[in-house]
C-alpha cells in the first residue's frame, strides 16, 4: 500500500518541480522595456506610440502635432521608435526617433522635436530621413 502512494508523490512532485524551473529565470530573447528618466520622458514615448497607431488618420494623427502637418501619406509608409531617453527641458524636448519602413527596412534616424501644449506633449516637428 505504500508503494503506490509513494510513486503517486514522486510523479507528483517530480512535475511540479519541473515546472517551477521551467517557469523560472530570464529568457534572453525577452527585451528589458526602456527605463526613461522621468514621467515627461515616458509620456512622449507613449506620444510617439500613439503616432504609429493613427498615421494613417489625418485626424486623430493631428490632434498629436502642435500645428498641422502639411502630408500625412509621407508617414503612413513608416514606423517609427524612440531610441533612447528623450531630453526634456521645461515645456521643449528633443529625441531620437528610429525610422523603418512598414516591411522593416531601417531609414536611420532622426530627431524630432516636442513642445508641451498645456499639460500634455505634442510633436513640434517629426522630420523623415
């Protein structure tokens, strides 16, 4: 009788262990997210995510920018990622923006301009290469 509760708590066990290790550690191929220096950093992160998901709607994608772009199908073939912090200096901020197109194809990159329009951040200027 004890043999078989034995072999049942080993089997048991033995998978919980297995489990618990292979659910453990750092995998590295997961990226490690961006550490921004500050909320007004992330915030224009985030201005520059929300950019790639509206280029393709004049409207949405205006409200975004602190003055009308002029041609919005320039952008709608781009993606565009923020390399680095952005450098923030009161209500103006700066940062490097990393262009490829929708296939992938790195452009290089630029720098692209912020203003803060009351309490929130807008692109000042978003220069292709």
């Amino acid at each position: 009788m004890m043999r078989p509760l034995l072999r049942w708590l080993v089997m048991n066990c033995g998978w919980l262990v297995a489990v618990g290790l292979c659910s453990c550690g750092s995998n590295p191929e997961t990226p490690i997210a961006p550490s921004y220096n500050s909320d007004d950093a992330k915030a224009i992160a985030v201005l520059i995510e929300d950019f790639n998901e509206y280029k393709a709607n004049p409207k949405r994608a205006g409200e975004l920018f602190a003055q009308p772009a002029k041609d919005w199908r320039k952008y709608d073939t781009y993606n565009f990622d923020l390399s680095g912090s952005p450098t923030v200096n009161g209500d103006k901020a700066t940062a490097t923006v990393k262009v490829r197109t929708d296939e992938g194809t790195d452009q290089g990159t630029v720098e692209w301009s912020f203003v803060k329009v009351g309490n929130k951040w807008k692109i000042q200027a978003a220069p292709l290469p």
